[in-house]
C-alpha cells in the first residue's frame, strides 16, 4: 500500500496540536509496517525546516526535519509536476503538489489535516484518524504494535 503523507501531518506532530496522536500514530505504521510505502513530497522537507526555524535555532530545525522524515521516499519535485500543479484547478498551490505528487507515484491515499483543500480528487484523501481505522490498515496495526511490558 503507498500512501503519501501530508506536510500538516508532521506538523500536526511537532506542535503537538490538536489530535496530533493521530499523526504520530500514521508516522509511527508508516516507518513500522514493510507492508506501507511511505511518501511525501520533496517539498515537505523545505517546508518543515521553514516552520521549525521560526522556533528553534537552525541546526536544530534540521536535526528536527531529518528526524521527521526519517523512513519516507521522496517524490521529486519535477518542473512536470510543477506545471500541472500549477495549472491545477484547485485553490491551493502547495496541496495541488501535494497531490499531484501521490498521483505520481499512484498512491493508494493522501492522509492529511486538510481534506476539503483536496476536492475534488481521484483518489481517496483521509484524515489520519480515518486512514488508521481502514480495513487494510487495522491488522497492520496489530502486527506492528511494540509488544507490551507487563
């Protein structure tokens, strides 16, 4: 299964904000599970560094952004994956990569915090939460969950 991984869901993590458990959750399966190919766009990885320098000092927003993406494949950022987000109908030109990118690499989903930014979309795009509950998702889960000290 390959599922590229919104930028907002490393965020969600970093800030700790609201239901970011979720996110670590689909982080955490998606660097478990052998069975999950793990994606994001090469345009996260600026992003994240971005977001982490306005608060931490800047060896320690990359340390941050190596640790975030740590166990995820690549999409390239190609001037053809550019051009058609570009001239993407939807609003937002950072999603319109975002999903031309899992479109690419013909993703099975997009999970994300910002599923209307997406709509119309010819794939399935899911909140972290919901991406967890999937049928294909759950036994992955099981099999991978650290075993518990009693």
């Amino acid at each position: 299964m390959k599922v590229l991984v919104d930028v907002n869901v490393f965020i969600d993590v970093l800030t700790k904000r609201a239901n970011w458990e979720g996110s670590l959750r689909v982080l955490n399966l998606v660097r478990r599970a052998p069975e999950v190919e793990g994606w994001i766009s090469a345009l996260t990885v600026p992003l994240l560094y971005f977001y982490r320098l306005r608060v931490v000092a800047e060896q320690q927003a990359r340390t941050d952004t190596q640790a975030a993406v740590k166990g995820f494949q690549f999409v390239p950022l190609t001037q053809e994956l550019l051009d058609k987000a570009l001239s993407s109908a939807l609003p937002d030109f950072e999603d319109n990569i975002q999903l031309v990118s899992a479109k690419t690499i013909a993703a099975d989903y997009v999970v994300t915090r910002n599923k209307k930014h997406f709509q119309p979309a010819s794939l399935p795009i899911l909140a972290p939460e919901e991406w967890l509950t999937l049928d294909a998702v759950v036994p992955i889960q099981i099999k991978t969950q650290p075993p518990t000290s009693e």
